[in-house]
C-alpha cells in the first residue's frame, strides 16, 4: 500500500494534498454550493480541483499561468470572489 507523501513545514501550517483536496471540497460545500448551484462551471468542479491540487497555485498571478485557459473560461466569473480563500488553503500545502 502506497503511503501519503510525506508533510514539510511551510509557514505555520502543513497540508498534505489529500488534506488540501478535503479543504477544498468543504470550502465548496459550506460556503460555494448555497450560492451558486451550477456545478458545471464551478470553480471546484471537479477538473479545476485536479488542475489547482496539480499545480499548486498560491497567487492569482500563478492561478492564471498554471491553470489552463479553457478551464478558466468556462468558469463563472461570479465564484472568482473565491479564489482568495482557494489560494490560502493551497498556500498551506507540503510539496
């Protein structure tokens, strides 16, 4: 059985990816999902999750050079208000 990758202190807190990816999903669930119920053009839908957890973008500069456009296009403008909180919780994570 494969084990997690190994955690390395950034800053004050450490998230594995899996960790992260349950972060994520919770920050869609309590606070995404009440508002905005297409999840075809989700922020997290399920392959921007992939690209952020792939990538690891902790600036909106690098989330707009890592992820590609055409998932960006297609994501509603509106949950862009978001992607602050997406990028602490990336900002938390081991390498």
């Amino acid at each position: 059985m494969p084990s997690a990758p190994a955690p390395v202190q950034v800053g004050k807190s450490v998230l594995s990816s899996t960790e992260a990816r349950q972060k994520l999903l919770e920050l869609y669930k309590n606070k995404i999902l009440p508002k905005f119920l297409n999840h075809d053009k989700g922020i997290l839908r399920k392959e921007m999750l992939e690209a952020i957890l792939r990538n690891l973008p902790t600036t909106p500069e690098e989330f707009r050079e890592f992820i590609p456009l055409k998932f960006r296009e297609v994501t509603d403008p509106k949950q862009m208000q978001f992607l602050p909180n997406i990028l602490e919780i990336i900002k938390e994570v081991a390498e």
